[in-house]
C-alpha cells in the first residue's frame, strides 16, 4: 500500500492525499510537479502522477502524516 506522504520532498509544499499536483515514484519518492520534470532525483526512477485513495478508504488506510524533506533539491 503506498504511504501517501504529505508533502513534496523539495519545496515541502502541502500534497493532500487527493492532490492533482503529487508525482511519486517506485521507492515513494513524492514531489509537486512545479519541482520536477518526470525523473526522481533521488533514485533516477520515473515519477507519475500518484494515483488518489478512495475517500471511503481513509479511515481504515489513512495518508502518511511522516514529513521528508532533501536538503539540496534539483
């Protein structure tokens, strides 16, 4: 199940769980798409739009609440 994450590694700008904006990648790296242009810069993977978790379902499977920042962003 994926983390969801609350934010964007880069800017820490705010990634609600049913944000348009959020691009993650297969290690769950999670980025705003103002901060990068489809390539993770943490692994070098592909970034996609992270998929939205069915309101009904956040209850029993709630988003991350685990802030993660990089200290030099792209």
């Amino acid at each position: 199940m994926l983390e969801l994450r609350p934010n964007c590694e880069c800017c820490d700008r705010d990634l609600p769980y049913d944000s348009p904006d959020a691009r993650i990648c297969t290690f769950e790296c999670t980025f705003c798409a103002d901060c990068v242009d489809g390539v993770c810069p943490n692994c070098g993977g592909e970034l996609v739009k992270r998929p939205i978790r069915p309101a009904r379902l956040l209850a029993e499977y709630p988003p991350s609440t685990k802030r993660v920042v990089r200290t030099v962003c792209p």
